[in-house]
C-alpha cells in the first residue's frame, strides 16, 4: 500500500517536494488493533504547525515517518472486542490506504444518521470549534453583529449559522465572489466581503453600519487589522486560526490591536477546540439536531484520490475549498 511521509521540515508555502509517497506493507495487526480502510482524509490547516519542529498543543509531525490526520474508515479486520468488519469508524489515521489503529483511538459512526463526511466537518472537529469558540469565548447575543473571517470554509460556515441561530447580524469575509455569493444566498448571512478586492476596506466599512460586536478570526493578518477598526464597546474576539501567517518565513508586523481593544474594553482570547473535550457529546448534539432539522447546511469540496491528498492540503492556503476540504480515497 502507499503512505505519504513528511519528506522535509518546509521553509514558506509547502510544495510537493515536502511530501514522499512511500510503498509499505500492510499492516499486521496486534491485540487490540483494529485494520481500518481509509474512505476519506480529512486535510486541515493545523496540519502545517506540525510541519515545524516546535512546542505546541500538538506534537510535530516525525521527518521520514507517516503523516496522520482526522480521517473516515471502514473496518476490514479487527483484533478488537469493541470493532468488527464493517464497521464505519473516525479517528487520526495514517495518510495511507490502510491504518493499524488501536481501538482506544477510533470511534464507530452510524453511516445511517448523517452521511459520513460530516464526521469530519460540520459534526466533527471544525463544527466543534465553530461551536465553542463562538458560544462560549464570542457570547452573540440578539441584534448584536457578528464578524467571520474565513467565512466560506469549514468553521466559519458553521460559526455564521449558528450566528444566525442566536439572531446576530452576521457578516462573512472570504476570498472569492463564489464565496460570497454562497455566504449569502446559501447561508442566509446578511452581508459578505471579498478581502481580495482592493475595495475590501469601503466594503467592510458599508456591511457594518452597526460596528461589530463579535469578531471570530479564522486567518488574522491584514483582514483582522481591518476588522479591529469596528470594534464596538466590549466586543468579543474568539481567536480561532491565524491561516494567513501559516507559511510566514518571518515574525508577523503590523497594526497592533492594543489601542483598538483598550478603547472598547474588548475581549481577545485564544482557544483550541480541545480545550472543550468534556462538552463534546452536548455540542455534537446541538449540532446533530440543527443539521437534522435543516438549520445549519454544509457545503464539501471532496478531491478524488489518494495521490491528490498533498494537493487538496496545499488548496487550503490558496482558497481552493468551499466548505470542508476532503479526499475520497475509497468508496465504502
Ligand atoms: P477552511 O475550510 O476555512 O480553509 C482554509 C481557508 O482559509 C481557505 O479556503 C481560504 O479561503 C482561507 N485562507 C487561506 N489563506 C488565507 C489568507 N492569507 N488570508 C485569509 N484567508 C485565507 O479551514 P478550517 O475551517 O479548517 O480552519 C479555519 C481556521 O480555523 C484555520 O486558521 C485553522 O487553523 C483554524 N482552526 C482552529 C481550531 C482550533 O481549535 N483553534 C480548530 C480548527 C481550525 P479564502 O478563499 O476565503 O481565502
């Protein structure tokens, strides 16, 4: 089978030469192991931090050894009271077609509930994040305006919905005019902004008559600068991802939020979604049942193969994706 290894610790934007596809034997299984064949990868862009050999909340990636990832699979042989043949699970697989995983570290998932991409999207780890982030650290309340950047992609689609769910006004910032267009036709968003245009600042000033009470940032750098300027009295700024500083080769400069936030008695905080494992079967919850009632809607950008997973992973940094970016590497 192939794996796909880190072949390099890479300097700026990844390119094809940071990763090695690698012929490997199948795994043979030990006692409570489960062989677990990978149906779709799930790309995030946490997964350039692990790139780079430093402290984190998750340890870097090995050089030479195998890349992991949240992933969907299905159960081909089991050393495991807890898993049989057939079962459809979720968990950090290898970036392989196959995975010997231990059964601790994988979950079953009912293929009948929901379809099984959204385990890795609008019900798994970015519809967490959306869901924290934006509930317990942004508090919207009815009326209030809420800001997201990275608006089109998997946790800012999700932090928009629920916006609305809680009766904000909800501003989008993305990309593209397809971004957009989706944001607001699609999602309901009262209003959306392309950062790309270099009417970006007039544009934002126009979509926020009312200032901005939430501030959830996905991507940091030049778009948050533009959003601090907004800020109303004690707003609140779930620092969610900072996508646009992910291939710096240097430290981030510009505009500082300190005179922005003294004047509105603002609220910043940083968190990762792991900060709220102890909640994590409420929010599914929540999520479960807004998904089922048709409150919240998703949208996938699915890359067809195995040999497309570096591809789909560097299309994140260029915007590739509406919705949450996945590879299809087998059918069930
Ligand atoms: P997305 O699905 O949003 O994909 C990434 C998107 O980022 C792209 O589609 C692109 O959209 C945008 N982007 C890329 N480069 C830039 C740039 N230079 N400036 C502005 N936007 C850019 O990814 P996720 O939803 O999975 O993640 C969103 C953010 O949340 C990331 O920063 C991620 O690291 C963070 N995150 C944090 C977690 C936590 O626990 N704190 C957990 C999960 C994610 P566009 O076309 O609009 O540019």
């Amino acid at each position: 089978q192939q794996e796909i290894h880190l072949a390099n610790r890479p300097v700026g934007l990844p390119t094809m030469t940071a990763f090695d596809f690698v012929e490997k034997a199948i795994p043979v299984l030990e006692e409570n192991e489960v062989l677990v064949r990978t149906l779709y990868l799930s790309v995030d862009p946490y997964m350039r931090g692990r790139m780079i050999d430093a402290k984190s909340y998750i340890p870097p990636f090995q050089l030479n050894e195998v890349i992991t990832g949240g992933a969907v699979g299905e159960v081909i042989d089991s050393k495991s009271d807890a898993f049989k043949r057939g079962d459809v699970v979720t968990g950090n697989l290898n970036w392989a077609e196959y995975t010997a995983a231990s059964d601790k570290a994988i979950r079953k998932i009912d293929p009948t509930l929901a379809p099984i991409t959204t385990h890795l999207g609008i019900l798994g780890m970015p519809g967490l994040t959306a869901y924290f982030g934006l509930l317990d650290i942004g508090k919207p309340q009815k009326g209030e305006t809420v800001v997201v950047s990275g608006a089109a992609g998997a946790v800012g689609s999700v932090v928009g919905q629920i916006a609305k769910l809680k009766g904000a006004r909800v501003v989008g910032i993305a990309g593209t005019d397809e971004k957009i267009d989706y944001l607001i036709s699609e999602l309901g968003f009262d209003a959306a902004v392309n950062y790309k245009k270099d009417s970006f600042a007039d544009d934002l000033k126009e979509a926020l008559p009312n200032g901005v009470d939430v501030y959830f940032d996905n991507v940091g750098g030049v778009v948050t600068d533009a959003v601090f300027t907004h800020l109303n009295k004690f707003a609140r700024i779930p620092l969610c991802g900072a996508i646009s500083s992910y291939n710096n080769e240097s430290k981030e400069v510009g505009p500082r939020p300190q005179s922005a936030m003294i004047k509105t008695s603002a609220l910043m905080k940083g968190f990762t979604v792991g900060d709220y494992t102890a909640d994590f079967n409420t929010a599914a919850t929540d999520l479960g049942t807004w998904l089922s009632e048709g409150k919240l809607k998703y949208e996938e950008t699915i890359v067809e193969g195995f040999e497309h997973i570096p591809d789909a992973f560097l299309g994140l940094f260029k915007g590739t994706n509406l919705g949450k970016m996945l590879v299809k590497i087998a059918d069930p």
